[in-house]
C-alpha cells in the first residue's frame, strides 16, 4: 500500500485532506509541529520544515507528498528546503499545494514566493502536480467576529472572486495524489462562480437568519484591524492580495474540482449553510 505524506495535517486543508485520503484506502503519514497531536486514522510524525533531520525521518518510505507550509515570511525557501528533501529521500510523486495566478512579477508578494516554489519543483525531475486554489472561503471564519456583529468588511469593492471551499480543494488534491494522469499538470481551483463581498454577506444572512452588512473598507483600515492579529509582513501580503481581487483579476472560474472529482464545486450558500446556520 503506498504511504503518503501529508504537512500541515492539522491546518484547514490538511485536516480536510486526510480523512478524504484515508476513505480511499491509502496509508497516511500526518507531519505535524505539535508533540501532542495525534491524527486518527494517520501514522502521525513530528517534525518542523525547519528541521532537516526531522522532515528526512519522516520522509522514509513515502511515496507521495502533500507539500503546504505554514504562514511564515520565509515559506518559500522552507517549501524549497523541503522539496529537495523529498527528491532525496526517493519520493515519486509531490503535490504543491499554490495559489491562483501565481507569477514571477506578480506584485503580490505570495503569488511570486508560490511561483518561485513551482519553478523550483518543476526542476527537481520527479513527478509533481501544481494546485492553484482560490481564496478560501474558510478564510471568512476568521471574520466571525464582525460577522456575529452583522457586517463583513474588506477592501474589496464590487469586484467578483470565484472563491473556494477547502473541502474541495482537499478532495481535488486526494484524487490528484491517488490517482494518474497528473504528472506534471497545474490545476486551477475555484468555486462554481464568482461572488462579490455583497453577496457572500447575502448568503451569510440567509444561513444565519439575519441580515449581514458588506462594508467596503479602505486598506489603511483594514490593515488597522489586522494590527496584532497577524504579523506586519502577513498584513502587507493580505493586502496586496486583496489589491489583486479589488482589480478583478481572481474572478476567473475553473472547472477543475468537477473534473478531478467527479461533482461541482460547492457554493458559498453551501459553505454558509455548513459554518453560519442559526442554531
């Protein structure tokens, strides 16, 4: 049975991504910074991108990786470091996970780390798949504060992103590392459409049974809000990010999660329903 390798197990998409594994019947080796989780289903494994001893350890006799790092100012050359790794240790097949749009010149600062990383895995010569997923609409959960309060605030304007649910993301990944026919392909996920702020508030409203607000806000403000939340290098790329979205240049919809999966990509009245139902 091929073992597969999976980081960031306990983030969003990982913890999303093993159970959809482990239902197709492969062995899961979960890699986790924290000694006292352990991953039902998953051998589990410690270790930390920074730690080339303990990533190699965890590498041995894998077939296949998921690579996706956690947030840090220096994620490229950690994904780097741990790709090389990987190439190594005998691994056949890498997963990346990217970002939608991701370019060299890119004035976004993690879509050019992204694209420095895939330049990277493509020159390693082993078998890889680039993911390029959309802004996640898991991200609103970090906004659930304000949500509760009844409004939702970006700097955004009326501009449309075909946004993504994590869960298809991981379900896309999981037929792409168990699958064939992937080998050396970069796929571009989305949801089924794209939506404004104003109507992801709408389904948020309708899910919640009360009205919730869209507020465009400037990125000063923004950026305020975000002040010892989030370092200041992560404020500055989400607000590059959002800059990019603002410009419409995320709105594109993709049918790859359908393709890869065999069903449409879920709605964001799905995603609310899930999250946001009046209890």
């Amino acid at each position: 049975m091929d073992t597969i390798l999976v980081t960031g197990a306990t983030g969003t998409l990982g913890s999303a991504l093993i159970p959809a594994l482990l239902t197709r019947g492969v062995a899961v080796r979960a890699m986790t910074r924290d000694p006292g989780r352990i991953i039902p289903g998953a051998e589990t494994v410690v270790a930390d991108l920074r730690d080339p001893d303990a990533v190699g350890a965890a590498l041995k006799g894998v077939d296949a990786v998921f690579l996706n790092s956690p947030s840090a100012s220096d994620a490229a050359s950690l994904q780097i470091g741990f790709a090389d790794l990987a190439r190594d240790a005998g691994v056949n097949r890498l997963v990346l996970l990217s970002q939608y749009a991701a370019r060299g010149d890119s004035p976004v600062r993690f879509l050019r780390w992204h694209a420095e990383v895939e330049a990277h895995v493509r020159s390693l010569g082993i078998e890889y798949t680039v993911l390029r997923p959309n802004l996640y609409l898991q991200a609103l959960l970090a906004f659930s504060g304000t949500i509760e309060q009844g409004f939702l605030a970006a700097p955004i304007g009326d501009a449309a992103v075909s946004a993504i649910d994590t869960r298809d993301i991981a379900d896309a990944a999981a037929a792409v590392l168990t699958g064939t026919g992937h080998a050396g392909r970069t796929y571009t996920l989305t949801g089924p459409r794209a939506v404004t702020h104003a109507q992801i508030a709408q389904a948020l409203s309708e899910a919640m049974g009360r009205t919730v607000t869209f507020h465009d806000t400037s990125a000063d403000q923004f950026a305020a809000a975000l002040a010892g939340l989030l370092p200041p290098w992560q404020i500055d790329g989400l607000i590059e990010d959002y800059a990019h979205y603002a410009r419409g240049e995320a709105a594109e919809v993709h049918m790859a999660v359908a393709e890869l999966t065999g069903k449409p990509a879920r709605d964001v009245t799905e995603f609310a329903r899930d999250h946001f139902s009046a209890q």
